[in-house]
C-alpha cells in the first residue's frame, strides 16, 4: 500500500519536453531532459526494487530481486570474514616481526591432537602437512606460531633467494647446483627454520612468484622474483582460513607441497625451483568447508573444539596473561621444557629411519582402508608413515597396534565418504573399523558380511514363522489375501 515502482517498468512521471541527443564517443545515447538532468536508466543485471512511499527503505519483491539481495549480503559476509581474518593474523604476526617470543609450545593447555599432529609433521615431513578445523578462539594460530621455535636452525646458502641446502641436491636452486658442477666452494650461513604465511588476498604471482618477460627477451636473461613458496622452502608454510581462501591458490599450494618443486610458466619461458615445506591449515568449519579433493591432499585432519573443564580454562586464561604482561620472562620459565622437547624432536627424527612395520600390521592398515572405502592408496601410506613418526616419538623402533590407533582418526577420517544418512562421523566411523580389525581380530570377511547383514531389509513375519499351519490355511479358504482372519 503506498508503493511505486522504482527502475525497470515504472510508468514516466510527467516532466517538460525531452530531447533525445547521441554524444559522440559514448557506447549508446543518453536522454538529455529540459532542466539539464540524466535520466537514469536500469541496469539489465540488477534487478528493480521497490521503494515504499513512507520510508526510504527499499524491500525486495519479486524472486529475482531477493535473489540478488541474498548474494550482495553472502558477498558482504564473505569480506568481512577475510577482513577479520586478515586483522586478526596481521596482530600475531606483528608481534613476532617486532621480535616478540612467541607463545610458549609446552605451554599450551589441551588441544592435544593438534599439538601431536604438529609434531609427527616435524619428525617426518612426507606425511603431507596438517589441516586443523575448529572454532573461533581455540588456539589455533597460536599453536602453529608456536612450534617454529622447537624446530632447529638449518645450514643455508648465502646470497639464495630460494633456502638452498649446501648439501641435498633436491633442496638446491638451478644456480648453487651450477655452482656445485664447477667446483666453487659455497659460503653458507645459519638461519631459523622459515615460517611463511600466507594472506587471503594474495595473488598468483606473490605465491608462485613473477617472471620479467620484456627483460628476458632484450637481455635474454631470467629476471624471477620469488614468491611466498620460495621463501617457504624447508620451512613451514602456514595458510590461515584456509577454507576462505582461493580454490585455484589452494590447488597450486598442494601441487607443490606434493611434488616439492614450483614451476613458474610465462610466455614460453619456464623456471623452476625447490619448494619443499610442511604446510599448515586451520579454519573455521562454520565459515565454510573444502573440497573432498583438497582434502585428501593434506596429510593429517584434527577438528579441536574449546576446553570445558574449569580447571584447564583458568589455567589456560593465566598463562595467556603472565605471558601478555611479560613475554620475556614467560617464555624463560619455559626455556627448559622447550629445550628437552627439542631434544626430544631431534632424536625421533634420528630414530624415524629406523622404525620398521610388519607385514601383518599393514595387511591390517589396508583391511581398515578398504572397509572405510578410502579412494586411492595415500591413506594406507600416510597411516603407515604416522605410526612409524609416534612410535619414533615415543622412543621405539617397531610399530605397535597401539601406534596405528593412536594416529589412524586424524589419517583416514577426512578421507572417508560422507554420508548424510550415516549418524556416525568420520573419526568415529574410523576408529568403530579399527577396534573390529585390530582389538577383535575381525577378518575383511567377516566385517563385510556383518555390513551386508545390517543393511539387507527386514524380512517379512512369515518368512520367519516359517508361514501359516493348514488349520488356519482352511479357516481362510476363499477369502482374499490379506484379509481379516476374523472374517
């Protein structure tokens, strides 16, 4: 009641006399009105709102309007996401430049699958990186920050843009190997294990790094500025909100995180360079998910929620405090427990090489893969590298079943099918297979014809009686199937 139409279809208000004149240069012609005004005419792509004559609040209509309603507010939604995510890593990360010790790793209360998945990533990088999913708050970035500091300094080349080893070829640069062929002798220097993250907004070519075409060919040299995965080699590349950002970025991210090597591609001219890092995800599952493909690219998946006992949030909320008020001091009172959980971190990645994993337990670990119908064999060899890393970690040279339970949740449980009618989750689903296989000593057999069981249909209460008796077979001659036997 009240209403007009605003845009598309309005009737013309009456006004003076109008004139019609194409300007020159302009993609079309524009109504020139008598007082000198533009009219204003409807954007083909935005659909008209109606404005009501007693406010100048506009209400959407018809379903295309609401439609384009709903998208500018997920399009608002989804900025401000990465604008609060991008503030709140920016905080974190200033602290860190300005030479701030970061939060203590022995320091953390709870969230102990995180903290182990962190870890195994250390002793043993070709388990393909970690993807931690949680809510706002619990400690995630924190986390992350935290454990470069247990990671020990490396030998790098002097004058390298890339981390080059002096010593592993595959970890060398196209330059320091030519430097090694002619028999040069390498200067090298001590650095701190790189830790890298990497922005929401960042482009292709900060990630992957950018080619000087026009010097290339005047010059016919090779003018490359290295990106983020450069700087990120034998380090650690760290994406937060991963679930926010790019799916084309996240795709180029875990091609070289697999391969370890960056190829960078412009106009026939090709570089490439090592790119061998552990990376990290975190996010929050409410913002948004991934896709099951770039799931499975990541080695390990914990999903961490906020500690509830009283006990752990107070001592959690003390520790975050001293350590606010007094970095310094703070981290000293932990020194020693950082240093003999660095030495601990060394010795497992001596012991790792060692460790050894009977045939039986890998009949076991592709039993458990197969009755979860896991896609492709990464998950089998992930489970076996993990159990191998935490029985390394825990100072043993043989792998137990008690190992494979420990780490098989955060290998297989992303990589399980989803199934919206399946009321068991993908970590519960996982460990459920894995008590069957390994604590009941359940055959493939068996497991697959106690799934068949379960889901074949109920049979009829006749099959099971085994059908009428002749009595009530005459009782019921000539009346219809089905019918009353009361009848």
């Amino acid at each position: 009641i009240g209403c007009r139409s605003v845009g598309a279809g309005a009737p013309a208000r009456p006004t003076a006399k109008t004139t019609t004149t194409t300007m020159k240069g302009s993609v079309g012609a524009s109504r020139l009105s008598a007082e000198g005004r533009v009219a204003s005419r409807p954007r083909p792509n935005k659909p008209a709102l109606r404005a009501c004559a007693f406010g100048s609040r506009r209400q959407p209509g018809t379903l295309a309007e609401k439609q384009y309603v709903v998208s500018q507010q997920r399009g608002h939604k989804l900025r401000l996401q990465k604008s609060r995510a991008l503030a709140e890593a920016t905080s974190e990360e200033a602290d860190v430049k300005a030479g701030k010790k970061a939060f203590p790793f022995t320091r953390v209360v709870g969230q102990e699958d995180m903290k182990l998945g962190l870890l195994l990533n250390v002793i043993d990088q070709r388990i393909g990186g970690l993807l931690v999913m949680g809510d706002r708050g619990t400690g995630k970035s924190v986390v992350v920050r935290a454990v470069i500091d247990l990671l020990p300094e490396i030998d790098i080349v002097q004058n390298d843009s890339f981390n080059s080893s002096p010593t592993d070829k595959r970890l060398m640069s196209k330059e320091v190997r030519d430097l090694v062929k002619s028999g040069e002798e390498l200067k090298t220097r001590r650095a701190k294990t790189p830790l890298v993250e990497l922005p929401l907004g960042a482009t292709e070519d900060r990630v992957c790094g950018t080619l000087d075409v026009e010097q290339a060919l005047q010059q016919g040299s090779k003018a490359f500025s290295p990106g983020l995965l450069a700087k990120a080699n034998r380090g650690i590349l760290y994406i937060d909100e991963v679930n926010l950002l790019d799916d084309s970025l996240v795709d180029v991210v875990l091609d070289s995180a697999a391969g370890g090597i960056n190829t960078v591609e412009r106009e026939g001219i090709s570089i490439t360079h090592p790119a061998s890092f552990i990376m990290i995800g975190t996010g929050n599952p409410d913002e948004g998910e991934l896709r099951p493909q770039l799931l499975d690219r990541f080695g390990l998946y914990v999903e961490i929620s906020t500690v509830n006992t009283p006990q752990e949030r107070l001592q959690l909320a003390l520790n975050r405090t001293q350590y606010d008020l007094n970095p310094e001091a703070f981290y000293a009172e932990a020194a020693e427990e950082q240093d003999a959980l660095k030495q601990k971190l060394l010795a497992a990645k001596e012991r790792v090489k060692d460790c050894e994993v009977s045939k039986d337990l890998r009949v076991k670990i592709s039993t458990v893969c197969s009755l979860l119908d896991i896609d492709g064999i990464r998950g089998d060899m992930v489970v076996v590298r993990a159990a191998k890393a935490y029985a390394a970690y825990e100072g043993r040279t043989e792998v137990t079943g008690e190992d494979v339970g420990r780490v098989v949740g955060m290998c297989l449980g992303h990589r399980t099918r989803k199934d919206p009618l399946d009321p068991l989750g993908g970590i519960v689903k996982v460990q459920a297979v894995f008590k069957r296989i390994f604590a009941d000593g359940l055959t493939y057999e068996d497991v697959r014809k106690m799934q068949e069981k379960s889901q074949a249909p109920a049979k009829p209460k006749e099959a099971e009686d085994g059908g009428e008796d002749a009595s009530e077979k005459e009782s019921r001659a000539g009346l219809k199937k089905g019918a009353w036997k009361g009848l």
